[in-house]
C-alpha cells in the first residue's frame, strides 16, 4: 500500500515509537503521581522529560505550561471554552476545521460574539484582514497555522504583531504544521498552542497538548483526581496539574517523546526538505493532466504537504475508492472535517481527493501516484467515473 493520508495521521510510525510504547507496558505500566515506589517515579520522569522535550520542540520556557490532553480537538475545546466569556468577541478564518469552528458555534450560543475572516480562494489570508476584524471586545484570535485541506500556511507571526497591539491573545492549532514547520511560541507570539501527538510529531493517537501562555487562566473542562492536594475539595490551581485529571495515558506519552526524539534526530529542516520537493513533484505532474483541477496555491508556492484535487466530472469519493481498490493508494476524500474551507475553494457541494505526504514517502511512490491518476482519467475518456468501479 502506499500511503498518502499523512494529514490525517502519520504512517508508518518509526520503529522507535513502537519500542518506547512497548517497553512503557513492561516497564512502568503504574499510574503516574499516586504512588511513591520506583515504579509510579519512573513514569513520573517519563512525563517531566516528555514536556521537556516538548518545550525545547516549540520553545517554551516553563514546561509546566505543557498540559496533556487526548489530541488537539481537546485541547482547543480546552483554550476556548475555558478563555471565553459571553460579551467576548473573536476572530477566525474561513480555514479552520471544526476542532476550533464547533467550539466557537457552540460558544456563540452562550453569548461570545464571532467575526469570520474569508481567505481567498487558494486559502490565503492577509494580515490587514485581521486588522480589520478587530474590535473594541476582541479578546482572541482562534486560527490554524496550515489549513489541513490546501496546505496555505498562514503568517501566524504577522498576526501576532497585530493582535498583540490591542492585547488580544493568538490560539494557534499546529496539527498540520508541527514537524514541518519552525513553531516559537516567544518568536512567533502564541499565547496558546493547540497540538496533536499522532500526525507530524511521529506519536500514537490518543495524546496530545496544549501549551498555556503565562498569564492565562483558564477554566477546566473537567476536575477530579490528579495525585496533588487530594484532601482539598478544589481543582488545584497550579499547572499541569489542574487540567490533567484522572489517570493519564502514559503509554501515548512514551510514543510522543520517542516520536519527538526521531523528529529531532532526522531534523524539521530535512524533513521540511523532503517532504516540500515531493509535494512540488505532485503538484507539477498534476498541471500537465488536463482533466484534474487543483485547489490552494499556486504551484510553486511553498505550502505545507497538503493537495487537494478533483477529476472533472468524477465524484472524489469514487476516485479515492479506485486509488485503493486499482493501485493500492490509500488517499482521504471529502470535507476533510472543514466544511468552511470548501466553501472558501468552491468545493463544498462536491468536496475533493486530498493526498498528504509524510517523511516516510518516496519519489517513486509520487510519480505511482501521479501514474494511477493519469490512468484513471484515460479511462475516463472511454466512460464515466462509476462504470470504472
């Protein structure tokens, strides 16, 4: 099989994920914080090196900002229900996907006032749009770094400058830009940084992060036990304590910081590298088949590893199955969980075949790609879409 859902979640995950996952059930399988013996204080510094690791990742000053969650729709379900009063206002693209636009709608129904800013039809967004977007109410900027269906990157640091001015706190979700991109939470002002473990980090599903700028407080989603002042009937107030309630996935968390050691080993450059000529090879042999439209920017403009596409007069779902079902490529169709990004690109009745490549990937697995496309769209000509099947 050849892989090309990277978007979605990395694979294959490297060996020494796999390892540090597999020794954490042999090793220090006991609950972290609850217990004083070798083994729970082993898990313990498990968990204090993984934020570490984390930290030195994103450069983050205080580790203890660091709080683990279960992916990255938790964590900014965590930043925006827990930063957001009614009577706030504040600002998001036409880019997000619904881990930030579901929140915020069901925010709008208790009061929080919403302006969306609308990219362009290749996804990008200037900095004066969200200049524009500001108000005298505006509390926060909700916006992802790379938009998970055109790939467009987006001048987080920019909006940051803007933003700042008028003392309005950035959340950033980096699930489609950590570990392909730099991310500096100091150089690049984010006051909160929503991330998953699975997809560029090279962890499991099921962990993630959010880090909380200082000077934040947020509400909980949850209280319960967390190992510290237990005889208080009060969430404790420190951090990361006060929003890691209940028992934490500590075998996510040995696969994170292995997945994060491998990413620093190979080094984000070289994996940016790789992964960006493999797009631009994609992206190139797709301008030269007539029948197959491309959405995001332009050719040769960077982008993350993200390609949205169509056949004309094939439905993207059919074209996703034959990849499979003919040449053993697996490729993600339809909303992508962004319904306002279709809508932003002019695919929202029909939604598009997105392939999303990781550091795994080779050329030669592109130009199969390439090769099963143009295949597909020769028969095309003969046919209809649903007679290929």
């Amino acid at each position: 099989m050849i892989y090309f859902d990277n978007a979605a979640t990395t694979w294959p995950k490297p060996s020494e994920v796999k390892k540090a996952i597999a020794s954490a059930l042999d090793e220090y399988g006991a609950n972290p914080g609850r217990g004083s013996y070798e083994m729970a204080l082993k898990v313990s510094r498990l968990i204090f090196e993984t934020r570490a690791e984390l930290a030195s990742l994103f450069n983050i000053k205080k580790p203890e900002r660091i709080v683990f969650t279960a992916n990255a729709t938790e964590s900014t379900n965590l930043a925006l229900k827990g930063f957001l009063n009614p009577g706030d206002h504040v600002i998001f693209t036409s880019l997000e996907h619904n881990a930030i636009y579901r929140p915020l709608k069901a925010l709008e129904k208790r009061g929080v006032k919403l302006t969306m800013v609308q990219a362009e039809s290749d996804g990008t967004v200037h900095p004066e749009m969200i200049a524009r977007a500001v108000r005298s109410e505006t509390v926060l900027l909700a916006v992802s770094h790379v938009s998970n269906v055109t790939g467009t990157i987006l001048p987080i640091e920019e909006f940051a400058q803007i933003v700042r001015l008028k003392n309005i706190k950035m959340l950033v979700d980096v699930a489609q830009s950590a570990g392909f991109l730099d991310i500096d939470v100091e150089k690049q002002g984010i006051d909160l940084l929503a991330f998953p473990g699975h997809k560029g980090l090279y962890g499991p599903t099921g962990i993630g992060g959010l880090y909380i700028g200082e000077g934040i407080n947020l509400t909980p989603l949850k209280e319960g036990g967390t190992g510290s002042k237990s005889q208080s009937w009060e969430q404790p107030d420190t951090l990361p304590d006060r929003f890691e309630s209940g028992t934490i996935n500590t075998l996510g968390i040995a696969g994170l910081r292995a997945g994060v050691e491998f990413l620093k080993s190979k080094d984000v450059k070289n994996i940016r590298e790789h992964e960006w000529n493999l797009t631009k090879r994609f992206l190139r042999g797709l301008t030269q088949i007539e029948q197959v439209v491309v959405y995001g920017p332009k050719t040769d403009v960077f982008r993350a590893p993200v390609v949205s596409f169509n056949i004309k007069n094939c439905d993207p779902g059919e074209v996703s199955f034959m990849l499979d079902k003919m040449f053993g490529i697996a490729a993600r169709s339809g909303f992508h969980c962004a319904p306002l990004t279709h809508r932003t690109i002019g695919t929202e009745e029909t939604g598009t075949i997105r392939f999303s490549f990781g550091n795994f990937n080779t050329i030669e697995e592109i130009d199969a790609g390439l090769d099963a496309i143009k295949e597909i769209v020769k028969e095309l000509e003969t046919g209809t879409c649903g007679e290929l099947l």
